[in-house]
C-alpha cells in the first residue's frame, strides 16, 4: 500500500478552548514547542506521505504560514549567526510543491471538509489526519496502520484507527461494530456517529486517522446531512462499506484527544517527559503537586 497524500481538516472553530482560539486556531496550540499540527505532519511524514493538504477555514492562515518559508525571520537568525534556532526552522521546511492549502467555506462538517480536498487529493487512496488526536508512538500512528494493512495484504481497503474508550464517553465519537480478525486489523460491522450508549455497538471509537479510497468522495458528494445537522464522514464510510473492505486497527502506544483541555495538558507533560531538557526540571515541579 503507498499512501503519498495526507488530509489534514483544520477548519474547525475550536469552541472548546474559547478564549485561547478567539483568534488562534486550535491547530497552533503548543505541546511543549510544537504546535499541534505539526506535530500531526511530523506523523504523517515518518510514514512515507509526499503531499500535505490542508483543508483551512476563516481565520487560519497562520497554518500556511506556518509551513512557509519565514523569510525575514531566518535572514535575521544568520546576521546573528543563530545557526542552532535555524537549524530547527530548516528540519520542519516542507519542499516546494509539497503542501496545498484549499478552503472549506462553511462549516458543514468532517465529511463536507474531507470532500473539499477531492481535486487535490485525486484518484488515490488517501490518509486523513485529525490534528486533534495526537498519536505518540514510534513508528508513528499512520506507519503502524499502513504496514498492518500491507502484513494483512489489505492493500485497496479502507482502514479506520479505533480504541477503546469506557462507555460513557462513547456519545463524543465515532463507534464501530467488530467483526473477524486478518492480522492486526479486523473487519468493522457497523458504523454510528456519536451513538447514545444504549445504542452503541461497542466501546471502540475511532480515532482520528484514516486511510480511504477515493470512491468515498462520490458518496460525500451527495452531501447528505446525519449527526449534528453535519455532512458525517462516518456515514459516508458506513455507505462505502457497502462495496468495499474496511478494517479497524488499534494503534499500539498512547493517543491523546487533544480536542479536550485534559488531553491537551496530559500530551503536554508526556511530551515534556520526553525531553531531557525538559524532564528533570518538570518532575521537580510536578511533586509539588503529587503527593
Ligand atoms: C470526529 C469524527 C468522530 C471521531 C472523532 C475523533 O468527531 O466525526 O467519528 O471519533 O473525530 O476525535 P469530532 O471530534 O470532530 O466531533
């Protein structure tokens, strides 16, 4: 299976973090110095992706320049002879070409935000990254779903990344229903968006990335409304599952739903964690807090 092009939606208001994203974007929200989306891209590129589309919304055109060249800041950084600070700019430059930027114009929904990038995208299949959920991992989430898919020979199937969450939270995601094992992955049989827990069908919920075939953007083309008022990703896959293969997979390691203040500060003490110039610093701090 190659997968060389990446979705990204990050057109989303951010209405959970108010007032850091009055006029923020969720996206650049920092874990430890790192924004949240890139550290999404980060993943996306450990697994072979060539092409970065963005799929932006009123208000975020600092994710584009984020991944811009910032000229004016690296021609001061080398009259300082800052070579370390510019080092760190030149690790995170997408090449030319590599990253397109298109507009979801009105907030319609995951599945409307995933059809915005069907020109771009082509006819391909595809992985779509939720900058929300952070998958820490090594290989990174989106490697471990691709290679599970090629060790399962489930290379023109359509692959969802789920886990387990305790019941009560199953109203706040995507549910599917499990079927047989192939390996690492297993056959979903059954889809709902954000199901009531006495409807659910499991406790697995799916986790903010995917791998798709391109046949899905004639279903979102329909762009018929479910959950939410919204044009629902999960239920133009329920419909595509119709014709064609989709698998589960858990990632093995930890994700975070950063979409949520607990997640967001619980990704920030793991990452920091991970860091040692970070580390001892941070336990100290943490143990006054610990008892
Ligand atoms: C979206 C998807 C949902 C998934 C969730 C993961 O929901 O529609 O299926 O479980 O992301 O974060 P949202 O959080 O955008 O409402």
């Amino acid at each position: 299976m190659k997968i060389r092009k990446a979705v990204f939606p990050v057109a989303g208001l951010g209405t959970r973090f108010l007032p850091a994203t009055k006029a923020m974007p969720k996206e650049m929200l920092t874990v430890v110095d790192r924004p949240l989306i890139q550290h999404v891209v980060d993943e996306a590129l450990e697994a072979g992706i060539e092409h970065l589309v963005f799929v932006t919304g009123r208000n975020k055109g600092v994710i584009e320049d984020h991944f811009d060249r910032p000229y004016e800041l690296e021609d001061t950084l080398e009259e300082r002879a800052k070579m370390k600070e510019l080092a760190i700019l030149e690790r995170d430059q997408p090449q030319p070409g590599t990253a397109s930027f298109t507009r979801q114009q009105a907030p319609l929904g995951l599945g409307h935000a995933v059809w915005c990038a069907r020109d771009i995208v082509g006819n391909e299949p595809f992985a779509v990254l939720l900058p929300d959920v952070l998958v820490k991992n090594k290989p990174s989430g989106l490697k471990q779903m691709i290679d599970a898919a090629n060790a399962a020979g489930a290379d023109k199937a359509n692959i969802i990344a789920v886990e387990e969450v305790p019941m009560d939270q199953v109203h706040m995601y995507g549910v599917v229903g499990v079927g047989k094992s192939n390996g690492d992955l297993f056959e979903l049989n059954g889809m709902v968006e954000k199901p009531k827990r006495e409807v659910a069908p499991s406790n697995l919920t799916i986790t903010g990335r995917y791998i798709l075939q391109p046949e899905i953007f004639n279903i979102l083309e329909k762009q018929e409304r479910g959950t939410g008022g919204e044009i629902q990703l999960t239920d133009a896959m329920l419909a595509l599952a119709k014709t064609q293969k989709f698998y589960g997979f858990k990632f093995k390691g930890k994700s975070y739903d950063c979409g949520s203040k607990s997640g967001f500060l619980a990704a920030n003490i793991a990452y920091a964690m991970d860091r040692e110039d970070l580390r001892e610093g941070l336990r100290e701090e943490m143990r006054k807090y610990v008892k």
